[in-house]
C-alpha cells in the first residue's frame, strides 16, 4: 500500500479500533470512487464455518466509514466521522476465504451536495451503499447513513 | 452461571465464533423473557474510546440469536438459526465499562405463533428488539428478523 492516505486509514484502523485487527481488517484499494476492504474468513467465521453476521456487519461498516475519512482527509477536514444507522440484509450465506466488502460508489449531485456542505460548514450527512458480493451477485447488502461532525 | 443451557450458549458463541470471543461476549442473564449479554468496553471501543458500532452491532446481533438458541432448545429444536436483515439505529456513543445488551421480551401473541410454526414445521421466523441501554435510555436500537431453519 504505497498511497500515503490508505496506509493511515489501515493504520487508524487496526491501530485504535482493537475488534478491527481481531477481525484482520485491510484496506484493500481505492479509485476515488469505490473503496474495498478485506477480512479473513479464519478469523471471521461463525458455529457453521460461514461468515459471522456481527463481522460482515462490521466490515461493511468500517468500509463505509472508511470512505468518508479519506474523503475527509482528501478535502482537509478533521475525520470525526459517525454512522448514525444502517439496515443490513444478509442475502446469502459468505464462504469465500477473503470477504471484500465495497463500498459503492456515491450518485455525483449527492457527493457535489455532501462535499460543499462539508467545505462551507464542516459538516454534513450522506447515505452509503456497501456490499459483500462474490460471482453469483451481492451477498450482504448494507445501506448506511454517515455524519461528519463539526470540529468544535 | 449455573443454568445448563446458558452456560451451553456461552460456550457456543465464544468456542465457535472467534471474534465474539475476542469481543469478550458473555451471557450475563435470562429469564425467560428477556436475555442480557455484556461485552467490555476496553476490548470494543474506537478511536475515540466509545463503543465501536461494529462490536455494538455484533453483541445486539449475537444477543437475539441466542434469545431464539434458548427457545429452540427449551423446545428440543436443532438451533439452525441465522438473521436475514437488521436495521440499527446508533442514537448515542456508548461509554459504560460493561456494554449490555438486552433482547426484549417477544410479544406474547408473536412467540405464542412463532412456537406453533416451530413446533409444526421445525421452522419460522421472527422479528427481535436489542437494546443497549443506560441510566439515560436506549443508546443503540437493533430490529432484527431471525429465522430457524429446517432440519434437513
């Protein structure tokens, strides 16, 4: 990882968030527009051996989290970022041995929208769309509503 | 605890599901109705010393599978349980030492329905209230919709 931005979102992750290095959390690339994160299926499974819903949560959560810290950090604003609620379905069973969660890219007027909130108040809330997909289509489906606090 | 199946369901959710272990998830209660489970702070928080929304969401998730574990096996039916979808609402940052979750009673008409179809087809479904809670009220709200498999 040689860009400088994902290697302190990885290093921000497993380093103050402790569940994310249990769970073995990488930032695995990033285009501007679509992020994706990965987790281990040995670290993350549940009694049945497929993945844990309280891991696929958690990695569809901290992606889209994730997303935002670097928009945050990109525009130069202070990352105090929160997800205020998500609705998850868990469409089909995980079983691959990385599980990548996506965090989808964000419709243009609505990112045009958030990033001018964010440049003239320091604040603003956009939904997030993360997904845990492999060749038969999504898996896990994660819909996510992110604040960006102001920094007083 | 001395209950034989809550002391069952703790050994089930930390010996087959790694990261509930690392989470440090405990059964801490139950009485027919209603069932807590407690997780440490210390092992769950994020960069900012509150309650990491993926462990918040993970210990709601695990506390309303294991309400339906109990009633499954109170009622000898193999606990193939899995949740289908999940909308959670983060109304508060949690900071209590011991973050407890509670599944809140099932109402009466509902289990009584739920109990009929699992006693009927080994099968049903079921929508669950978790809650972590303080002194203030309800800092996180999970709805979740659990279903138990067939036995095939």
């Amino acid at each position: 990882m040689t860009d400088p931005l994902l290697a302190d979102l990885q290093k921000t992750i497993e380093g103050e968030i402790p569940i994310c290095a249990h769970m073995g959390i990488e930032v695995d690339s990033y285009d501007q527009e679509t992020l994706t994160m990965r987790a281990p299926l040995a670290q993350n499974h549940n009694h049945q051996g497929t993945g844990f819903a309280g891991s696929l949560n958690a990695l569809c959560t901290v992606c889209g989290w994730g997303r935002i810290y670097l928009l945050a950090r990109e525009l130069g604003i202070p990352p105090r970022i929160v997800i205020r609620r998500s609705t998850i379905k868990y469409l089909r069973p995980v079983d691959q041995p990385r599980i990548i969660a996506r965090c989808l890219p964000i419709d243009p007027d609505e990112l045009s929208h958030f990033v001018a909130m964010l440049k003239e108040k320091g604040t603003g809330k956009i939904d997030l769309h993360i997904e845990i997909a492999d060749a038969e289509g999504p898996a896990v489906s994660l819909h996510g509503s992110y604040v960006v606090l102001a920094d007083h």
